[in-house]
C-alpha cells in the first residue's frame, strides 16, 4: 500500500517548484487566488461529469486536478504568511467533529441540531443575517435554494405545495403582464422573469428536486433530442443554415415520437 503522506508530500513539493520565481513555470507562478477562481470552477465542473458518467478512472484524474487547486491555494497563502496545507486541514477536521458531537463525544444519544450549531458559528463569527454566508459565486439555481433552505429553518415557508404551486403560475401571469404593456421595459421583465425562476426553485425545493441537477437533465434531453434532429436533417441532405423552423419542428416530433416508441417497448418487456 502506497504512502498517502508522502505522496501528498511529492504533490506539494512539485507545486513548490512550479511556483519558484527563477526556475518556475511562467504560467504557475503569476497565478492569485482571485485568477484560479474560473479554473477551480471548471475543474469542479469536471469532477461531476465524471460522476454523471460513471467513469471511476476520469474521476480519480479529476479529483487529482481538484486537490491540486486546493494545495495551489494552500502555496499561494502559505507564502503570503496567511495558513498552510496543513492549516486548512485542521479546520475541516474541527469542523466536522463539532458538527457530529454524537459521533466522537461519549454523548452518542442525541443527534446534533444542524441549524442551531451553524448559527452558534454565525454567532461567533458576529454575522448579522441568516443569509450572510451564502457564496455569492455558486451557481443562481444552486443559490436560490440555500436562501431558501435558510429561511425554512426558521419556519419562513410555504405550509403545502399547491401554495407553491400557485405561487409559481402567480410570477407566470406577472411576466405576461409585462410582456402584454404597450411599453415594455426591459429591467422589469427581466426582474419577473427572475422571480419566476426563484418560484420555480423553491417547487422544486418542496418537491425534494435539485433544480440544478433537474435543469441539467432538461439540458442533457434537449440536447441529445437536438443531435437527433440534425442527423435527420442531414438524412435528408438538408443543413440546419437551410432547414426551414417547419421541417426542424417536424423532425423534432418525429425524434420524441421515436422516444415514445422505444419508451413504451421497454415498459412492455418489464410486463
């Protein structure tokens, strides 16, 4: 079995030396923590796609590149007098104990109150809102629905779902308002249009639906079904620069019908 330490220990030694000033790499050693922000985003990004995929060896790469950044961060503030490696380490580690009190104290009978001890950190740390430390930089959908949760926790919410629900065609007829006025204005369909997204997260929410992951699946069937129709198409020896919105609309149904077929072959074979 292969040492875990010392293999880290290599990883931030290999670091270390991208980021010399005289011997380093040109790219590694300009790098802030403000300019790896999008990197680490997409490398995140990456980490999920594998899993969606299924592909374990993607995966183990991914996670590679992932730790990478973490140890990158850990070099940048380790030279700014900031924290070090082993500093961010001992604070997921504290973490994580304070949090499970009925996992490494001897009171193992009653299970922590989530809320209660996030906002005894809150406290500690002087924070005024509920909602001041939501990352401003996770994605709006993944966003709305820890606002939401947040608010929850302290019984801001609606009671049942058909109140959600009405809620969600409530923000539909404000954005038709808008569009419907003899003078639109741009910034205020744009705010409805919002309100109907955050309406739409938080059915989601009641309905125990990820909205990002639900909209990623929606992403992934328009996609697939869009392939389909440009296959079609070019069957056809037709281009999409030349396909008419009617033919490109009937070789839409005509991959859902095919879906539909294939769907209900399956369901009758499991009778």
């Amino acid at each position: 079995m292969r040492n875990i330490v010392k293999e880290l220990q290599r990883l931030q030694a290999i670091t270390k030396q991208l980021r010399d000033p005289i011997n380093g790499c040109q790219w590694d050693r300009v790098q802030t923590f403000a300019s790896l922000k999008s990197y680490t985003l997409e490398e995140t990004y990456e980490v999920l796609d594998a899993i969606d995929k299924q592909d374990t060896d993607e995966l183990k790469k991914e996670l590679g590149d992932l730790l990478f950044h973490i140890v990158f961060y850990a070099d940048l503030a380790n030279e700014q007098e900031l924290f070090n490696f082993d500093d961010i380490c001992q604070s997921v580690a504290d973490k994580l104990v304070y949090r499970h009190p009925h996992i490494f104290t001897d009171n193992q009978t009653q299970k922590p109150n989530w809320e209660q001890l996030k906002q005894k950190e809150r406290d500690q740390k002087a924070q005024y809102s509920l909602l001041d430390d939501i990352p401003k930089a996770i994605p709006a959908l993944m966003q709305a629905e820890k606002i939401q949760k947040r608010c929850a926790s302290v019984g801001f919410d609606w009671n049942d779902i058909i109140a959600v629900l009405d809620k969600v065609k409530e923000e539909i007829n404000e954005v038709e308002q808008e569009l419907e006025h003899p003078r639109q204005d741009p910034q205020k369909i744009e705010e409805e249009l919002g309100d109907l997204l955050f309406a739409t997260v938080n059915l989601a929410r009641h309905l125990k639906i990820k909205s990002e992951q639900c909209l990623k699946q929606a992403n992934k069937k328009f996609t697939r079904r869009f392939q389909q129709v440009e296959s079609i198409l070019k069957q056809k020896n037709i281009t999409l620069i030349d396909a008419t919105l009617e033919q490109m609309e009937a070789a839409w149904q005509s991959v859902k019908q095919l879906e539909q077929i294939k769907l209900n072959s399956e369901v009758n074979k499991n009778d």
